[in-house]
C-alpha cells in the first residue's frame, strides 16, 4: 500500500445481465425466439418486439439509439465495444413530486454496464423506492 494511504473495506457489486446467444457484444440475438431468458424478465419480455427483432437478428445495436432491442434496457450489450445511446422516460415521471422530469438519455460507455441501486428494485406500488433500512439500522433522530 502507499504510505499514508487510508485502507478502505472491500466493496462488492453484482449486476444483473440478461442471457445472450451472441455473448453480449451489442448484437441483436441471432436467435430471438429461442431466447427463453428474455421471457422471462418482465422489463424485456413485456416490451421485446419478436417480429422486429427477428428481421434484424444478428445486426448490431442501433449506436444513436433510434430503436433497440427490449435487452438494451437490462444491460443486454455491456460487452460490447462501441458506445450506444438509449433514450427513455424517467423512471419517476408518474410520481407528483417528479412529473418535471423529463425524457432521458443515457450513452453506455463500450464494456461497461449500468447498475441499479438495490433500493430501486424494492419500490413500492407508486413506483417509487420505499424508505427501507438495512437491519439494525436507526432512522436519525
């Protein structure tokens, strides 16, 4: 360690990637159909375009983001090695202390992925992340 450095505990992430026929390297699947994972997850089995998606299987991710596969928005391509864009609502638009926000776009950077705070994927039925504290923790007084 360098001299005068501070030792700071281990941090571990864990980011969750949708299965992909063609190694998520920013390609559509080149076989959508059989692609049974994607099913499954309701943010891409709610949303895929299967006759859209199989006329282009194989094609890679539209970089300014005109259309997407459904996989984009689950970190469908984090391998990949170009840049691509994605534009979506905000996820709290719905919410009465959020209807400012606006659309948005976000640019995945090559070989990277984008993560979810935990506490996002613990939201209540507005949609909005409950105020929950880990075990043993105390609100301030």
């Amino acid at each position: 360690m360098i001299e005068g450095a501070r030792r700071l505990p281990s941090q571990h992430i864990s980011i969750r990637v949708p299965w992909h026929d063609s190694g998520w390297s920013g390609r559509v699947c080149a076989n959508p159909l059989g692609n049974t994972h994607c099913v499954a997850l309701p943010r891409i089995g709610d949303t895929r375009d299967d006759a859209w998606e199989s006329s282009v299987r194989g094609e890679l991710f539209d970089a300014e983001g005109g259309r997407l596969p459904a996989c984009a928005a689950e970190r469908g391509a984090f391998m990949a090695d170009f840049a691509y864009e994605r534009r979506f609502p905000h996820p709290y638009e719905h919410h009465a202390l959020y209807t400012h926000f606006r659309r948005t776009t976000y640019v995945h950077a090559p070989r990277s992925a984008s993560a979810v705070p935990f506490g996002w994927m613990m939201k209540g039925d507005d949609g909005v992340p409950e105020n929950r504290q880990p075990p043993g923790a105390r609100l301030p007084s």
